[in-house]
C-alpha cells in the first residue's frame, strides 16, 4: 500500500457507511410515510442542511402540537 493510500485508508475510517435504517416491527404504516417525506425533500430540491432543518421544525411542531392533543376519554367502572 502506498503512503498516500494508507493516509486514505486511516482518514476513512473516521467515517461509517450509513445502513439502509432497519425496522424491528410491523411498522409498514410508519415506514412508507417516512419513505414519502424523504421523496418530499428530494422533489423539492434541498440541501441536506434544508432537508434537516426541515426535518427539525417539523419534529419542534409534532412536539408543541402534542401539547393541544385529546387523549381519548377512560371508561370509568
């Protein structure tokens, strides 16, 4: 191996390859809508850094929005 392939070799491995993200359970619902939110951000041409800016407001939202949310009334016996 040649000098300059081993400062590649050491540099590179720094970095991980990203894994395809992996379910662990019957979650086709959960899957397919964040299959169309990352084709959202494609079709709308984004930066990786607008994508998750993006990303991050609407994770903000969800969770303020959570605040106003009717749990469902408990049977009481």
């Amino acid at each position: 191996m040649s000098e300059k392939e081993e400062v590649l070799h050491n540099f590179l491995q720094n970095f991980k390859d990203e894994d395809k993200p992996q379910v662990l359970a019957d979650m086709e619902t959960e899957v397919n809508i964040g299959a169309q939110v990352a084709s959202l951000l494609k079709d709308n041409n984004l930066t990786y850094e607008e994508a998750y800016g993006s990303l991050q407001y609407a994770y903000d939202l969800l969770r303020y929005e959570s605040n106003f949310l009717k749990l469902p009334d408990e049977e009481v016996n």
